[in-house]
C-alpha cells in the first residue's frame, strides 16, 4: 500500500493524521515540519490551533516520530525524546507549557505550586494556560493536579487524566499514588519571568 505524498505549497495548510491509542482516537496536527496538535477525539478545545485548511497527511516524519513516541507511551514505558514541537499560544501560555514539558515522567505538581515556580500569583491563569495546551500527553497536562492531592481540570475528562497516570506510575493504585515532583524537579532554572 502506498502512503500519500503531501505536497507543502499552502505555508498556511495544517496537515493531519489520526492516531489509535487504547484510551481514545487521537488526532495530531503539523505545519509540515513540527508537531503543532495532538488532541483526544472529543477534547474542550479540539482544534482552536489549527489554521482553516487542512489536508489529511499521514506520511510526514513528524507524524513518524510522534507514532513512535505514542507506541513507547502506551506500552508504559518513558520515552527518550520529543518529536520537534511548534507551541503556538501567547507568551504566557508558551512560558506554563514550558513548565509542564519539565514535569517529570510519573510525578506530579499542583496549579498552586507551578503558579508559585513561574513566580505568578494565579493558580487559575495557570489552569487556563494548561487547559489550552495544543499537545496534549508529550507536553503533559495531565500532571497538574489539585492543591488538595485531587485530580482536577483535564479537557478530557478525570477519568482519561487518572488513567494517563497510572499508566505512567504503572500500576492501578488510586490517584494519591502518583508521586508530586521533588522541588527543584518542575521547572528549570530558565523559566524567570513573572506573571
């Protein structure tokens, strides 16, 4: 079978596949270069990214490496690198989104606590940073939790949140498992902006 040639005339084209996880249907999104989407099928904000045109393309590299990165993550397993990424957002959510991608595979951190280490006083501009996250599990959303310990705010829903977790922390334990990250472990050094 023959994989389709996209052709990159259209700068302002979004090219898309569609991936098969065992949590959902998931759709992914690029430029042509990076990865600019990935989102559940049914998410809050599902395309609120993406430009008008787009065009089904499932042979970009891209989308290789991120099948791959997918197929490492729902087999448990951490994987080792990020395909190439294009955040597109404002400032401050590219600066939270930073902040999530530093979480550390099978911890957590709470709004409270990322809000504080970006130096903003907001918890809930946070929220509102996370909940607009356009790549969804590579930049991981689904770490932030509740001040209180309490799996809260996922576009997806609790459930899809809780199950992403406990994947990561490999066992079936309730969401008190999942470990907070250490300190220092969130956010690097590079992150000094305030609010």
């Amino acid at each position: 079978m023959s994989r389709k040639v996209c052709t990159f005339a259209d700068r302002n084209m979004v090219y898309t596949t569609h991936y098969d996880s065992p949590f959902g249907g998931i759709t992914l999104a690029s430029d042509g270069t990076a990865l600019t989407g990935l989102w559940f099928d049914g998410q809050k904000y599902f395309g609120s990214t993406p430009e008008a045109h787009h065009e089904e393309c499932p042979s970009l590299p891209v989308f290789d490496d991120t099948h791959r990165w997918l197929d490492i993550y729902f087999s448990a397993r951490e994987p080792d690198f990020i395909p190439s990424l294009s955040l597109r957002g404002t400032p401050f959510q590219q600066r939270v989104w930073e902040a999530l991608l530093a979480i550390p595979y099978g911890q957590t951190v709470t709004y409270g606590e990322l809000a504080r280490r970006l130096g903003c006083r907001s918890a809930q501009a946070i929220g509102g940073a996370v909940g607009r996250n356009p790549i969804a599990i590579i930049v991981p959303c689904h770490r932030v939790i509740g001040a209180d310990g309490k799996l809260v705010g996922y576009a997806y829903g609790i459930e899809l949140k809780k199950r992403l977790l406990e994947l990561e922390v490999g066992t079936q334990a309730s969401s008190s498992a999942v470990s907070p990250a250490g300190e220092d472990a969130c956010v690097p050094n590079i992150i000094t902006h305030l609010c």
